[in-house]
C-alpha cells in the first residue's frame, strides 16, 4: 500500500511510512491539543513533494493558518501563492452567514451536507484536510452522520486523495464517536497531567489504523518552534 507522510518523522516510522494512500484518517482531541498543527505538517510535506492540497477550514482565517505554519519553520504561503495549496474559506461564508442574521444565530452556514465539500476538490489533487469536520456534524441524526461522513469519503478517494478529517472532541463525543468506524485510520491527541515532572504533556495515540501494525502504547509529542517532536523509539506506557 502507499504511504503518505505525515510530515512528520517519528510518526511515520510508527505508521509504516506514513498514512494509508487515497485513505481517510481521522484526528480527534481536545481543544488545543495540536489538531491544526498535525493537518499543516502533512500539508507542508505533501506541498515539498510536489503535491497538490487543499484545506477546508471552517475555524481559521487562511491568514491565521499560514502564519501559524510560518511560526512552525514551515512555511506554507509560497505554496498558498503559486495555487499548488488551495485553503478554502467555509470559516468566512459561515460567519458572514450568521453576521447576516445580526440578532440570531441562523444555521445555514452549518448546513453544508458534507458530500458537497468535495465541490472544493478539484481533480487532481493529493492530499485534503478538512478543519474541522465538526461543524458539520453536530446537526445529524446518527444514521446521516455515517451516510454523510461515507459519501465524502467515497468521493475523495474516487478522486485519488489521501485526506485527514480533523475533528473536535465535542462533536466527536456528541456524534457518539460514529466517525471512528466510518475511516481507515484514527489518531487521537490527549493533554494530560504528568504528576512526576508537574507538567501538563501531549500525547498521541492510534486507537486504529488498518493495514498497518500498531504500538499499543502513547507516544509523548511536544510543539516546538521547529514544529512537532516526538518521542522516536521509547514510547511511553501512559494510556489516555
Ligand atoms: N511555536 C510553538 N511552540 C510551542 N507551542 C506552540 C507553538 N505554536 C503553537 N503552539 C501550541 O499549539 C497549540 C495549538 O495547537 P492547534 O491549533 O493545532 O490545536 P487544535 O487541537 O487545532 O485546537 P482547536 O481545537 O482549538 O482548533 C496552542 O495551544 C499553542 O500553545
Ligand atoms: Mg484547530
């Protein structure tokens, strides 16, 4: 099977190379816990490679995202200049949406059905990353939920992308965690106590990812001004 990086190095040792080629990965965790982070180190790899990418970002400005990247050591904007990085702004037609309704909140901007998020994609492209799939899901029944996530599913991988469903914790929660079962492969990002050292730390861990054989134990990362360090061979014994 083909292998994408996932921009960073550690991981893909862990992952036999990377993610599963024209599969779909989901990345889940709490707010804060590096989610953005893991989508703009696949992003920026892929970009190196020559690849063609495109990030649905329902929560960040382009402007915030690159210069986030930037912040990183990895410098997304040349990229996001030539047009071989396309960052769709679903974050701005939403929030023009409910801005438009000045007292209410009116739900449009949320109702995309998520099939219709690969109108986005043009033919050719290698890698997405949607940010964050959630929004679009706390809205749906159960049973829609799984049809949706599956029907966009189908769709990116018809058209030959490897793509990351970044999602957050809440909706993941709320959606009783449906969208595991609906992917090829998970990662889950936990901040947790370490009560020896008296710091909160970071942790990863892959509850799935098929065809490819697993640690079963977390993996200690850190956010750098170099980007993501993590924890090559001692993998830690904390389980989230
Ligand atoms: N250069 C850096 N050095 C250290 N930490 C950093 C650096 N840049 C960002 N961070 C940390 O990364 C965290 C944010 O990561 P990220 O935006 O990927 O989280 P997230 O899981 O996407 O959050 P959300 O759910 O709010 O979207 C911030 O809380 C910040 O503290
Ligand atoms: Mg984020």
């Amino acid at each position: 099977m083909e292998r994408v990086s996932t921009g960073i190095k550690e991981l893909d040792s862990k992952l036999s190379g990377g993610y599963p080629g024209n599969r779909v990965i989901l990345i889940t965790g709490v707010a804060g816990s590096g989610k953005t982070i893991f989508g703009i180190h696949f992003l920026y790899r892929a970009c190196q490679e020559g690849k063609k990418c495109v990030l649905i970002a329902t929560e960040e400005t382009p402007e915030d995202i690159l210069y986030q990247a930037r912040m990183l050591g990895r410098d997304l904007e040349p990229y996001y200049e030539n047009g071989q990085l396309l960052i769709e702004r679903v974050f701005e037609s939403r929030s023009e949406r409910i801005e438009g309704t000045r007292y209410g909140f009116k739900s449009e901007g949320l109702e995309i059905e998520l099939p219709y998020l690969a109108d986005f994609v043009p033919e050719g492209t290698d890698c997405v990353v949607v940010d964050n799939i959630g929004v679009f899901t706390i809205r749906l029944s159960t049973r829609k939920l799984r049809d949706e996530f599956d029907g966009l599913s189908y769709i990116l991988k018809k058209k030959g992308c490897t793509a990351l469903y970044i999602m957050d914790e809440a909706s993941y929660n709320m959606t009783n965690q449906l969208a595991e079962y609906s992917v090829y492969g998970s990662i889950r990002l936990l901040v947790k106590e370490n009560t020896y050292l008296g710091k909160m730390e970071r942790y990863l861990y892959i509850p799935k990812m098929r065809s490819t054989p697993l640690s079963p134990y977390t993996s200690v990362f850190e956010i750098t001004s170099e980007g993501i360090k993590m924890d090559g061979s001692g993998d830690s014994e904390i389980i989230g």
